[in-house]
C-alpha cells in the first residue's frame, strides 16, 4: 500500500482536525512538519514536503488542506513523480489573503497523477467557483459540499469518513473503509 503523506495547511491543522486524527491513527502515514506554520514560504514548504516524499520507500498518497493543496502542487519533478494520488480538500486561495502571496500564482496545468478536490459552497478562504477553476485545471475529480466551511474543526469535520472514503479510493486500502465505519476506534484506524 502506498503511504499517506498528510499535509496540512496555513497554521497547522490542531487536535482534533480529520488531518490530526488520521496522521495519529493510520500505521501508514506521515505528517509533513514546516519549520513556520505562521508566516509561510513557498521555498520551505515545498522542500519540506519534497524531503517527506522522497524520504518514503514507495509510492505515496497526498492528503492535504487548505495552503497544503496548492504549496502540493508546485512539487518539483522528482517529488510529483512519487505521488500516485491525491486528496485536496479545502484548497486555498493564496491571490485572495496577502500571507499566502508567495503561493501565488497558482499553477493551473493538469497534474500528473490522479487527484480529487473537495470543496465548500461557503468556504471563507477559497470560492467555491475558484476550486472548480483548479479541478479543471488539474484535472481533478470534483466533489463540492454544500455549506461545509473550511471543511476543518471548527466546521465540524472531526473524524470525517466521507474523507476517509475518498482517500480509500486513491489508495485501495479497503481496511480505511473499515476504519471510516468506526472513526472513533483507535484499534480499528491503528489496523488500517
């Protein structure tokens, strides 16, 4: 099976965030870490998910928020050539907010393995219409939540199985499914 490299966005994804959970439940992933959360560079950010990349054995699955769905798609070469798939939830918008101007502008050329955006009629960081612009772009798959926020914590998305589900369908891990029925099983998502 591949391994789960879990990416997270702009300020870290916390305790209890679908992103934390997994990266503490799932024997197979890996959270990338950034040495600044607050103030990002599109430099360091890259190299830090290009090192977890190429620091895995084999092929590997992308799982990422917000600002780490775009810092993923400016992945060199070598590093992209890894991915087998990827789950991008809640991309952002870095030409809206002056923090993530560095991101920008954002590539808009189809990536070179699968890929399935999901996004919010409501997201406050990125228009619903701007992540269908990215899906058509990078030839993603698009799945769009109604009123789903930044699909993070405060929104409601904890242990999120519907993710879990779309993940499973990148990685063909059937066991995640298992994983998704019982989300709040440590020993089940530990079996995963």
């Amino acid at each position: 099976m591949p391994r789960i490299i879990i990416v997270p966005g702009w300020r870290d994804s916390g305790p209890g965030h679908w992103q934390s959970l997994w990266a503490d439940a799932l024997r197979n992933a890996v959270r990338v870490q950034q040495d600044d959360w607050i103030t990002p560079s599109r430099s360091a950010w890259v190299t830090s998910i290009t090192r977890t990349i190429l620091s895995q054995d084999g092929p590997v699955v992308i799982a990422a928020h917000s600002l780490g769905c775009i810092a993923s798609t400016h992945l060199p070469p070598e590093a992209s050539a890894r991915i087998q798939g990827a789950l991008l939830v809640a991309p952002a918008d870095p030409e809206r907010r002056s923090v993530l101007a560095d991101f920008a502008p954002v590539p808009y050329q189809a990536l070179p393995y699968r890929s399935i955006i999901v996004a919010s009629s409501n997201d406050p960081y990125c228009p619903v219409r701007t992540a269908g612009a990215y899906a058509r772009a990078w030839g993603s798959e698009f799945v769009r939540l109604q009123n789903a926020g930044h699909i993070n914590l405060e929104a409601g998305f904890g242990p999120w199985p519907l993710g879990l589900a779309l993940l499973q369908s990148l990685t063909g891990d059937s066991a995640l499914l298992s994983a998704a029925a019982h989300p709040n099983s440590k020993s089940q998502l530990e079996s995963a």
